[in-house]
C-alpha cells in the first residue's frame, strides 16, 4: 500500500518544533571574552562549526560589543531583539535571519522586556570554502561579504525563502543535537548548513560580488590583524592613528579608510571600547577603586572614563559593579 502523502511542516514552525525540547541557557560569555572584547571559542580543526543557544533576557546577559574571526548567523525565536553592529542598529522579529558582521563589534542592545531565545550558529570560511575547494563554492559565503550599502544582511521572516531557510536550520539543529557526534551527524550538520547557506545566497542574490572582490576583502581583514592584536595586548599604551598606520605599512588615509571598512566604527572609538571592555573585565573580578581601574585601562581622566562607560553599558561603572550580583 502506498504510504499517504504527509504536509510538510512550515519552516517557522518546523524551527520551534525542533528548539522545543533544547536548553536556551542565559546568555553568560564573559569568560570567553579578552581585553579587545573578542569572543574566541576553539573550534575544532577538521570541524570548524559551532551553535550555540542563548536566552537573552534584559539585564541578564553579557553586554558590551563583541568580536570574531568566526561567520555568525543570529536568530531570535519568540521575541524582538536588536542588535548593534559598528555604527547601526538592526530591529529583528522572531525567525529573521541575520548575517553578523562578525569583524565589527557588535552586542545584543539592552532593552526593557528583552526576553527571547536565540540560535547562534558560527563557522570558519574554510568549512565552506578553501583555496582547493571548487570555485562556485564561494558562492554559500557571499552573504558575509557582499554587503548592501547602508543595509545589514537580513532574511526577514516574511521574506519568500524564510520559511526553507528556517527548516534548514531546523534540520541542521536535528543533526547537531542528536545522540553522538559521529561522521554521519557531522556530515548532515555540514548538508544542512550548506542548504541554509544557498537560500540565503538566493535571497542576497542582487548584492554578489565577484569571487576576485571577497578574496580581497578577506585579505584586508587579516591586514589589520597587527593593530588588533597590539591593542588587545596593550590597551593601555597610546597608539596613535599615524602609529597605527605604520604598524600596517599604510598611510594615514588609507588606514582610517580601511580601518572603517573592516571594523565598521573609527579608530579612536574602537580604542575606547577596548578599554572600556577590559575596564568591565577587571570591574567583573575584583574590588579595585574606580580610578585605578581608568588608569590601568589608559584613560587620566576618570570623569571621561566614566562618561564613556555609562554610554558604552548603560550605567555608570559603580553602578555596573554593583549590579553584577543581580544579574548572575
């Protein structure tokens, strides 16, 4: 007898269903975060994948902008959610899918009601595409690096591929978050995430670029790497923008250029907010005084190092101190 025809499930739906039985805990990553406020998570070498689930509720989860060399894809499943990323903000509604810039600092922004579970999946380039890969394949990665001017990367969750993106996903949290962890599993989790990939690639579809301009555009981020890592290790020393410049073999111009380009805010802002997250670091493990705290992070003048951490988190850095007990 020939087995009756069954209704696919939604891909919205499909997505809950499979979240229904997983564990959302709270959105707790201080402990992975360095002075530059880089989140690095270790990532298998032969498989360079992650997910992580998260719930975010208002003033309880880890604030301040993050950072990575992992792609990132963000989805919030029952509530509004809005994120920061360099210089803009985008609203998200549940099911959106947004492509993170993960170079530029961005966070979850702290707002009242804040309440919802989030999908967090990251991955290294190379998972997808390699130097030896086929050169096509390039193509599942064009939603990271082709960017729309003015716009963030986003599939809406009314948008016309939302719904098989969705049950991708869905599909790609079966095989994650079965029993094991064998070739099988690993192998569907990489099936899936490449189907995902392809609907979002259709959907940003208008913004492709050629394979010649995301090679470039990978090897301008790794071009800054030395100002990075100097200002992760010596966030306290002044590196001046000519400094800065010279440390990548650039000129002034072509550094702020660039340097807007990759980490999508300026350089002086950047800096602040390494030593503002590294301020938040040392305010999260010990009882140090305030000043001392500006001074080792680099700022003199405490009344600006105050002034910049209450527009950076929200309150002023007593305030933050004294609420860490709450929020844990």
């Amino acid at each position: 007898m020939k087995e009756p025809s069954r209704s696919p499930v939604p891909g919205p739906a499909a997505l809950l269903a499979a979240c229904a039985r997983l564990r959302f805990p709270p959105h707790r990553i201080a402990h992975l975060l360095d002075a530059s406020g880089r989140y690095d998570e270790q990532l298998a070498a032969e498989f360079p994948f992650l997910i992580r689930l998260f719930h975010f509720r208002a003033d309880r989860f880890t604030q301040g902008g993050t950072w990575h060399s992992r792609l990132e894809l963000f989805v919030p499943l029952d509530g509004p959610a809005r994120v920061r990323m360099g210089d803009r903000t985008v609203a998200l509604q549940p099911g959106d899918q947004l492509v993170v810039d993960n170079l530029k600092l961005h966070h979850v922004l702290n707002d009242p009601g804040l309440d919802t579970r989030v999908v967090v999946v990251s991955f290294l380039p190379e998972f997808v595409y390699s130097l030896g890969s086929p050169s096509h394949d390039y193509t599942f990665l064009l939603p990271f690096y082709a960017r729309r001017e003015g716009r963030p990367n986003v599939l809406r969750a009314r948008d016309a591929l939302a719904a098989p993106a969705a049950e991708a996903l869905a599909r790609l949290l079966g095989c994650h978050f079965a029993r094991g962890a064998d070739a099988v599993a690993k192998a569907g989790c990489k099936a899936w995430l490449l189907v995902w990939l392809h609907h979002l690639a259709r959907h940003f579809a208008p913004a492709e670029v050629r394979r010649s301009e995301f090679l470039r555009q990978q090897e301008l981020s790794l071009r800054l790497k030395p100002v990075f890592e100097h200002l992760r290790d010596h966030c306290d020393e002044k590196l001046s923008l000519a400094q800065a410049a010279a440390l990548v073999h650039l000129s002034r111009p072509q550094f702020v250029r660039l340097f807007k380009q990759v980490a999508g805010t300026t350089y002086v802002r950047y800096v602040n907010h390494v030593r503002l997250s590294r301020a938040a670091e040392i305010l999260r493990t010990t009882r140090r005084s305030i000043a001392d705290i500006a001074a080792e992070v680099g700022f003199s003048d405490q009344s600006y190092f105050d002034r910049l951490f209450r527009r950076a988190f929200g309150e002023p850095p007593s305030v933050f101190r004294d609420g860490l007990a709450g929020r844990n």
